[in-house]
C-alpha cells in the first residue's frame, strides 16, 4: 500500500511491487528522533527514505532502523506522514497490505483508521 501526493494523502491499493518508489520508516519515540520527524502524540517518528524498493525489502530495511514500515492510525498521523512529501507525484510505501480479505499493519498494530 502507497501514500502520495497525487492521491493528497490518500492511501492506494495496487499491485505496488513493480513501482519504482521509496517508502517512510517508522521507529518508537525515545528521547530523540534524530533525523526522523516526531509524531508526539503517538510517540513515534517518521522517516521518508527515497530508495526505491519492494514493499518487503522496505520493511527489513525498517527492521535494520529498529522500526517497521509506518502505520497510520489517525488523521494527525496521516498527515505527518503525508507531510514528508516535498515534491508532486510522489508516492511511498507504507506498512498496509491487503491478505484474502484482510488489512494488516507490518507491525501488528490494529487496523483501526483508514483513508
């Protein structure tokens, strides 16, 4: 699944694997984001890296940054995900896949927001 300028925001669901696009990291809040952007009221912060790679690569490259890719669970966070974006036509991918009739998150985290 794929969040992008060109959808403002919205999130769409295609085969994304062949897509040439990066993705955004999400890790849990510590002290510091670092280079990661905060989200305080979810005690996480955002990356959006520009490498191109499949949504399963992305997420072991996540992994590695001790985060996962990101999930999303209210309009706030949406936003500071979306807000990651400098540039129009720009997509990223994100930690929602969709599995015989099923949404889930690349962290485990409910399914509890949608856009």
């Amino acid at each position: 699944m794929m969040i992008g300028e060109v959808t403002k925001g919205k999130w769409l669901s295609a085969d994304c694997d062949y897509m040439r696009v990066g993705f955004v990291c999400q890790i849990a809040r510590k002290e510091l984001c670092g280079d990661y952007r905060e989200y305080a009221e979810g005690r996480r912060c955002y990356k959006k890296i520009d490498q191109p790679l499949s949504q399963d690569d992305a997420e072991r490259y996540c992994q590695n940054e001790c985060g996962h890719l990101a999930s999303i669970h209210d309009a706030k966070e949406s936003d500071i995900v979306h807000g990651l974006f400098n540039r129009e036509n720009s997509y990223a991918r994100i930690g929602l896949t969709y599995s015989d009739g099923n949404y889930s998150w690349s962290d485990n985290s409910t399914f509890d927001y949608n856009k």
